[in-house]
C-alpha cells in the first residue's frame, strides 16, 4: 500500500511539474497575442467610445499581461519545492480564471459601441482570443473549459444583442465550436495526464530494475554493460572494468568492440550492435590482465537504440572444449591429426573441382618392425619414437598439407596441391629418407624403416574412401618388396587385390576339399652325418595354377583370419603322419605369432597328439622372434605351455631380427636356426662366417642346438661342420617331399656333390 501512495505521490508530482513546465512554454505567445489584442481593440475603438473608459481599460489590461508574465517567470519548476510551486500554481490559475473573465466582458461591449468597418475588426480579436486557449491553457483544463464557457457565453449574447433572432445559426456554430474544443482539451488532458503515469511507472520500474540488476551484478560472477545506439560503454561498472583490467575512466565512451580481438567472431559482435539485433551467448576473446580471455556476451537492444547486457568470463570453459575439441581431431601423443580430422580433410579436398582434385595425393606410412622396439624398448620409448617421425613428417610438408597419425604406427599425410608421378616419388624417397636417420631417445639409439604406398586424385569420380583403398594398396604393394620402400597405386594393384580376394575364397574352399598337403623337408644332424627330423611345409594343390608354395598364400591367410585354421590342420596333419615315423626322427612346425596368440593353439595340440599317438618330445615348434615380442607375456605363457606338454621350441630365422639376447635369456629354447641368409655368403665372406661362429658359441654357452637354414652348396655345409653347426637343412641334403624317404635321398654322399637350388618362393616359405 505504500508503494502505491508514493507511486500516486510521485505521479501527481510530476504532473504539476509538466504542468508548469506546459505553462512557461505557451506563456510568451498567450502574453503576446493577449498584448496585441488590448492594443487593436485600443487602436480600433478610439472614436467609438469614451477615451477614459478605452485608455483605463486598456492600461489595466497591460498591467494585467505584465503581471502575468512577472508571475510566470518567477516560476522554477525544476527547483522549487512542490509546496511552493503548487501555490504557485493556484495563483497562476487564479489569474487565468481573471483573465477569462475580463475577456468575456470586454469583448461584448467593445462588440456594442463598435460602429461600420470596426466590428469585423473586434469579431477577429474575438476569435484569436478564443482559438488562443487551444495553446495558453492546454496543460490547465479548469482554466480552459473555464475560458471557453465564458467566451461562448460572451458571443452568443452579443450576436443576440446586435441581431436578434437572425443570430441563431451563428449561436449555432459557436456552441459547436464550443463544445469541439471542450472535447479536444479532454483528450489532451486525458493523454497528457497518461503520458505522465506511464514515465514514472517506467522510471520507477526502471530503477527497480536496475537495483535488481546492480544486487545480481554485486552477487553474481557476471557484470553488466551498456551501450550507446553507435556502440559507446556507457556507466561502466566497477565489475566491468575489473573484469576487463582497465580504469573505468578510460571505457567510458569506448567502442566495446574495440576490447576485442580482431576475427569473425568480433566482426559479427560488431554487425550484431550496428543493426540492432539480439546478442545470445556470443564468445569473443579479448586480452585482459596480460592473458588471453574468453567473454560470454548476451544482450537485447532497447527501444530507445541503446544496448544492455550481461557478460561472463568463461575461459576456463572455453580452453576445456578446445581441449575436448582438440582431442577429437588431433591425435592425444603426437598432436597430428587423428582419423577423424584426417578423413574430413580428404572429403573436403576430394569435394574441389576436377582440376584441383586431380592434385590430391596420398601417402600411406606404416613403420617397419615398430613392435619389436615398443615390445623390447617399452611402450615409453616407443610413443617418444612415434613422436619424433610425427615431428620428421611435420618438418617435411607445407603448411596447407596434413600429416595425420591413424593409429599405432600407421600415419598418413595429405597434400593438396601434389604435383606430377615423379613429383611424388621425390617425396616418397625424402619421406623414406629422412625416417631411416637414427632416432636418439635417451641414451638410445634406433634405426626404423617404413613403407609407403601413395596414392593420387585423378578424376571427377574419386571419392575418399576410393582413394584410401589406393593408397592401401599401394602399401601393401611396398610391404610385400621388403622393408623401407614405397608403391604406387596403379591399376594392376586392383587387379592384384581381386586376386588376393579370389585366392582367400578358394583356399577356403580348398581346406574344405582337401586340396593341401605336407612335404617335409630332412635335417641333417652334422656331427652323425644322419637324418635327425623333418620340417613340415603345407603345399596347395590348386586345380587350375598347380602346386603352390607357402608364399603364394600363407600372408593371404594371416590378413584374412585364415591361419588359425590353417595352422590347426597342419598341426593335426603333421601330427598324424609323422606318429608312424621311426621313434628317433622328429617333426618341425611352423607356428605364426598368430596362432601362438590363439586361445585355442595349446588345446588344438593337445587333442593331436593325443589323437596321433606321437610322442611329445618329438615335436618340435618353430617361431620367429615376433611371437616372443609380440604380447611378449601371453606367448611367453603358451610357449611355457607347449613345453610342459613335452614338445621342444626352436627359434627360426635368428638374426633377422633384432635377436635381443635378453629373450634368449628369459626363454630357454631348444633350438636356434641360423637364417639363410648368414649361410649363403658363409664360404666368402668372412662376417658371415664370424656370426655364424657367434651364433653357434652363444647356443652351446646356452645349452641350445643351432640348425643352419637355406644349405645349397657342398662348401656351405664344410664350412658349419668346421664352425661347429649341430645340424642344417636345406636343398643340398633334401628337397621337401610329401615323403620322408624321398627327401632322405636327397641329401648329399661323403663328397656332397648333390646340389638342388631352392625356388624363390621356397626360400620365402613361413609354413
């Protein structure tokens, strides 16, 4: 109830003022034409009437305007008090309600004693007196209704006077008149008086919005701000210019985009403020307290053109969806762009015209033999190894290109705007290069090579996911040439891929038709001169290309989840036919890592031999190195497995690979088989020769045999008897023959003149 008073208080308050404030304004010209219609009618009537009577009217209505005008400039609305400026009103009124008064009676006498051509005159003064209320009395209705009354009255008794009856249609018209006027001033006084309450119910409801807004700004983390209509800070708050590090003194009257740092984000805050439009959450960075800042700004233009909002810091917010942002495009270890990022990029590219398309180029990176470092090294040194070659690619592309980790120790980068085939290969071959230079992490030293295979854009049909199985291709094309070399995509890859697919379709078919078979090829035991085992070797009897070698399609089998089976029948198989065998022979089989990382291998073994009926110790399993580097805890696990179910473990391939010693160490291999390639160049070179030796002491320090691969030569097999190799294989002491005897003929008399040459793909032969 007492916000109501004070509303009502403050309403009729104001409306005394306007009041005053309408008085003084109109005042002037009311003074004037009051004055010039004293001095006409003065003029006008001198003949007609008694001089005393004009002059002394006439003075005291001189008087009287000056008077009124000494009572109106004595007036301050804006600064007197309302007790005294509402007696002052009164008065004021007083004097209009005389002034009324004098008018309606001097005017019909003026009418009576006026005489020819001066009664249109006094009709005139007459009429301006009466049309004059519409400006002197508009903010004083009483006054007014008062005057016009008085003024009809006045002309209607004086027209009857002078005319009698015929005076009727223009009493008329003054009534008309009249009553006109009296409507126009209660419509001026009703929205006068309306305007009035709605300002103060504005201000009023503006104030208390603003204590609202100053007590949330006082308790709240957010600050407000307001503009001018051109986007001038206006009363800067005290939160405002701790937020933005700077003296009020100085944003008053800036352009509060200019706190901002330049960009689109800025240029739309700026669009946004020059047309008015609603601001919504909108970020922008700023440098605030010499750090870089991230505001919220949400404001709504008012009708009067200024802007009013609220702001927020939220840095912390923002840098945490960069960070989230970040981690969704760009890798977490190397800070390349990851897959996603990558492959978004290549849509785009892909999305240029045919001309620019043309000059995308892909490369396919896969590092040679990464594991074995991550395995052996530990997975510390091998994401700082994979960081390097990121930082290697970086170093070697242009700013528009895209290097891309996709995973593991797979990258990919994307160029552009690639140029020509022998373009291409040039930066293939840097690529190459400069992943080959040693990697010094630490207080050690890597070598590590790559494949490459690169693929380019080359019409309006390509789409990424088509250029990505090119360049797919392509390294799977580099990766089958050997280690550090790169491919390009050609058309007879797809070929090649076809042929791949219909070779994995028809081994699956051959498995189930039995069209695979063992061959075993002898092992010569050195010191006896006899035959100590066979290596089992799977051969595929193709129906249509013949008998085919391991090579042509164990790698198929293992990219397509094929080995496992594979390797399950050959085990079974093996098992089987070599259980008839004489008890001193035994049988060697390959197994992949694989099948060694299958849950089911030592199962599958198991039921074998107890379905062969072989004894365990004559078994022996051959692995590469990779089975013990990969998942090195769950293979050392099988194998552990393996031998407690009474089979041996020999180590194929030695020193292909990085042949740590410490493996040798923590597995206790039966058997190390040197790699063939040590043994072709035994007769000449004399490193061969010293790792051979090296090879053979390591094995008896350690209680292992060694069993010499890839035997072709006479002087080869001299050469391990002298060095002291405990046995070899190879095509001078047998050929792998589906039977044993066979390949027992095979192998060479006292004077080892039997030679056969291993094929290619023999050589090449993991099974």
């Amino acid at each position: 109830m007492s916000l109501a008073m004070s509303t009502t208080e403050t309403i009729e308050a104001e409306l005394l003022r306007r009041r005053v404030r309408s008085l003084i304004a109109s005042a002037p010209f009311g003074l004037l034409v009051s004055l010039v219609s004293v001095l006409v009618l003065a003029i006008t009537l001198r003949h007609s009437t008694s001089p005393v009577i004009l002059w002394s009217w006439a003075t005291g209505a001189v008087l009287f305007v000056l008077y009124r005008a000494w009572q109106i400039t004595a007036i301050e609305p804006e600064t007197a008090e309302l007790t005294y400026l509402s007696r002052t009103w009164r008065r004021s009124v007083r004097t209009m309600y005389a002034s009324s008064v004098g008018w309606a009676l001097s005017l019909p006498y003026a009418a009576i004693v006026a005489e020819g051509l001066e009664l249109p005159l006094v009709a005139a003064v007459g009429t301006g007196v009466f049309i004059s209320a519409l400006l002197m009395y508009r903010a004083i209705p009483r006054a007014a209704k008062l005057h016009i009354v008085l003024l009809c009255a006045s002309f209607i008794v004086t027209a009857w006077f002078l005319a009698g009856p015929s005076s009727l249609v223009f009493n008329l018209l003054i009534l008309v008149y009249g009553f006109t006027l009296l409507r126009t001033f209660n419509l001026q006084e009703k929205n006068f008086v309306s305007s009035i309450v709605h300002a103060v119910e504005r201000r009023e409801s503006e104030s208390t919005v603003r204590m609202l807004l100053n007590d949330y700004e006082a308790h709240s983390s957010d600050w407000l701000w307001t503009t001018s209509s051109d986007g001038l800070l206006r009363n800067v708050s005290a939160r405002f210019g701790e937020a933005a590090g700077r003296d009020l003194g100085e944003l008053e009257g800036l352009p509060i985009v200019s706190l901002f740092e330049e960009g689109s984000e800025r240029d739309r805050l700026a669009y946004a403020i020059d047309h008015g439009e609603p601001i919504r959450d909108h970020v922008v960075a700023l440098n605030a307290h010499g750090a870089r800042r991230y505001w919220k700004l949400s404001a709504r233009p008012r009708e009067d053109g200024r802007i009013s909002g609220v702001a927020c810091d939220v840095t912390h917010t923002k840098l945490a969806e960069d960070r989230v942002r970040n981690m969704a495009h760009y890798d977490g270890l190397t800070n390349l762009a990851n897959r996603y990022l990558f492959n978004e990029r290549l849509r785009n590219a892909l999305d240029l015209p045919t001309a620019a398309r043309s000059q995308v180029a892909l490369f396919y990176v896969d590092l040679d033999d990464f594991k074995s470092v991550n395995d052996t090294q530990g997975h510390l040194i091998g994401d700082q190894l994979l960081c390097e070659v990121g930082r290697r690619l970086e170093a070697e592309v242009r700013g528009s290109d895209l290097v891309a980790r996709l995973g593991g120790d797979e990258f990919a980068i994307l160029l552009e705007a690639g140029a020509g085939t022998a373009a291409l290969i040039e930066r293939a071959h840097r690529f190459l290069t400069v992943l080959r230079e040693p990697y010094v992490i630490g207080e050690h030293v890597f070598r590590v090579s790559a494949s490459i295979g690169v693929a380019r854009g080359t019409g309006p049909d390509d789409e990424a996911l088509e250029l990505l199985r090119r360049a797919d291709l392509a390294l799977y094309a580099a990766k089958a040439k050997g280690r550090d070399s790169f491919a390009l995509f050609e058309p007879t890859l797809d070929t090649a891929a076809r042929q791949r697919r219909e070779t994995e379709l028809q081994l699956r078919e051959a498995m189930e038709r039995g069209q695979l078979l063992l061959h075993y090829q002898p092992i010569l035991a050195l010191g006896t001169d006899t035959i100590t085992g066979y290596e089992a070797l799977v051969r595929w009897q193709h129906p249509e290309r013949g008998l085919l070698y391991p090579s042509e399609f164990v790698a198929i089998a293992e990219a397509s989840g094929l080995i496992v089976p594979l390797g399950e029948w050959i085990i079974h198989q093996a098992l089987v036919e070599s259980a008839s065998w004489p008890e001193h022979l035994r049988i060697g089989i390959n197994l992949s890592p694989t099948q060694v990382g299958s849950p089911r291998l030592v199962k599958t073994i198991a039921e074998s031999l107890a379905i062969s009926g072989i004894a365990p110790g004559r078994v022996d399993f051959e692995i590469t190195e990779h089975v013990v580097l990969e998942g090195s805890e769950a293979n050392r696990s099988t194998l552990y497995k393996l031998r407690e179910l009474g089979a041996s473990i020999s180590l194929d391939d030695f020193g292909t690979g990085y042949s740590s010693l410490n493996y040798l160490r923590n597995f206790p291999f039966d058997r190390i088989k040197i790699d063939r390639d040590f043994v072709t160049g035994i007769v000449s070179s004399r490193e061969s020769q010293a790792i051979v030796k090296t090879i053979c002491r390591l094995a008896d320090a350690l209680g292992m045999a060694t069993v010499a691969e890839g035997v072709e030569e006479a002087e080869q097999l001299e050469m391990l008897r002298r060095i002291g190799c405990s046995e070899a294989q190879g095509y001078l002491i047998g050929k792998p023959a589906s039977e044993p005897l066979a390949a027992a003929q095979s192998r060479p008399d006292a004077s080892g003149h039997t030679n056969h040459s291993a094929p290619t793909s023999e050589r090449a032969s993991p099974l």
